[in-house]
C-alpha cells in the first residue's frame, strides 16, 4: 500500500536529544507502519503542553505537569516517558546560594505547565517565577535579571561550565523525600482515537525506542545534530539519563510517582483538578 493513503498521525516532541534518540527509527523510517503515516512536529516543550490543552495533536510529548489540563482529550502511553531517578532539573545562581534562600527570589523558569517548575513550587511555595524560554535560562542568571534559573534539558549537565553553582537538583530532592522516580515527560495519544490507531502508535513507539537501544550508535550520531553544546560523550550521557527502562515501559513505579506528584500539586494547590492518570500500550 502506498504510505500517502494511510491515515496520517501528527506526532509532536520537542527538539532534544533525548526525544530525538528515542523517536530515531520513526522519524528516518527505519521502522513503518502499515495501518498509519507519521509526520513529526518539533516544538519546545511548553508550546506541546499549550497545544495538547487545544487537542491539536494526534500524538504528542508532554509535561506529566499538564495532565490534568488534557485529561479529557488525551491518554498516556506506557512508552516514552523522560524520568529522573535521583537527578532532574537543577536550580542553578551566579553564586553559591542554600535552596533555602530561594523563597522570595526571582527565578527563571521554562513554563508554568513544565514539571520541573510544579517540583520546584512544591518544593519552594514562595518565589517569583520568570518564564523564560528554556535555552536562554542560564543567559537570564548571567545577566543578572533573575536571582536563580530553573535548568532542564542538556543544561543539566553544562552549567557548571559556564560558571554557574547548582542550588539544587530537584530529581534528587524528590527521590529523598519520596523514594521515587521523577516523572518529567510523557508521551499522550488523543482519546478520540480509534483502538487499532492507538494500539499502533503505543506499538511502533516501543519498537521506535528498541530500535535506539539495539542500534545505540547510529540513534546517537542522528541525536548530536540536537545536542546543544554538547559533545558525543556529554551527550550519550544525557540520552542515557532520561531515555532508559522507563521510557520502553514505564512500569508501575513511574505511574504511581507521577499521581503522588499530581496529588501533591493539588493538595498544594498547584493543580486544578485531580485526576486519575490513564495509561494505554
């Protein structure tokens, strides 16, 4: 059958290496379907969380943050989920600072739906937040215009080069305090979905991130051309962070750390509503 008359599958994730490395073989071919045609959409992941909420996307990454926002148009794949397990996103200053100095500061964050900013609230209620896009964050410390930046993506790994002193990893606070994963981001299908659709896209994702895993190289070489500042090392490093066991199949552990988070946020406050996470595969 010609792929042009297949039904077509928006799928949306953001421009990193992580998201690059795990959606390799779809996003080149290496692996096809028969029942649907991928066309991929590259966003930051703010701009996902704000699309989802409008239903735009057939498949789309998100922020575990944003559930409860898209609960009622999207469910969440078992696959390709970006966690933590003991390290996340880092508060980083132009200077040492304690986390608890950071109530009352100006910190610059990447979006009010991201996950690392709902950690960072639950963490540090008090605080002026600053949303900034996410790769002019540290610009934004060495500047001077905020006291302290909210650092996801491969930031995690390079601020320290550029002078900056971590404050805090949130991915780390979170496992002491819970003894749990950090569940970042997710990958979510649009409920309206027919069952074979979304059975297929739960199917070709897996096999999309298998794929990497079974040809770590050449996935990597394709995921460079997305590394910001990073060399091979650094960012084989990264990619190995936050595409791991969890983003094959996210288990029962990711799901139950991702409804504490959610809980959390809404007992705080933080959420609008509660909800109950729905996962298919």
């Amino acid at each position: 059958m010609d792929s042009s008359s297949l039904p077509e599958v928006v799928c949306a994730h953001s421009p990193d290496s992580d998201d690059a490395f795990m959606f390799y073989a779809l996003a080149t071919g290496k692996i096809r379907s028969r029942l649907v045609r991928f066309r991929h959409e590259l966003d930051d992941i703010e701009t996902l969380n704000r699309n989802a909420a409008e239903g735009r996307y057939e498949l789309t990454a998100i922020s575990y943050h944003a559930y409860p926002h898209i609960a009622d148009k999207y469910v969440l794949m078992t696959s390709g989920s970006s966690v933590g397990d003991g390290y996340g996103p880092v508060v980083v200053a132009g200077r040492p600072l304690q986390p608890a100095e950071l109530k009352g500061k100006r910190i610059a964050v990447p979006g009010l739906m991201t996950t690392a900013y709902l950690t960072m609230k639950l963490l540090e209620p008090d605080f002026e937040a600053v949303v900034t896009p996410f790769d002019r964050i540290l610009d934004a410390v060495r500047d001077r215009s905020v006291d302290a930046g909210l650092v996801i993506h491969e930031g995690q790994l390079t601020f320290a080069s550029g002078g900056f002193h971590s404050v805090i990893d949130l991915g780390a606070w979170w496992k002491q305090h819970t003894g749990l994963p950090l569940p970042l981001g997710a990958n979510a299908l649009r409920r309206e979905l027919p069952p074979e659709i979304r059975s297929e896209c739960c199917r070709m994702m897996r096999e999309s991130i298998q794929y990497a895993f079974d040809h770590h190289d050449e996935a990597l070489q394709y995921a460079l051309q997305f590394a910001r500042d990073m060399d091979q090392r650094l960012a084989d490093k990264f990619v190995g962070m936050y595409v791991n066991h969890y983003t094959l199949d996210c288990g029962t552990v990711v799901p139950q750390a991702a409804q504490k988070l959610l809980d959390m946020g809404f007992d705080a406050g933080l959420v609008p509503q509660k909800v109950s996470l729905e996962f298919v595969k």
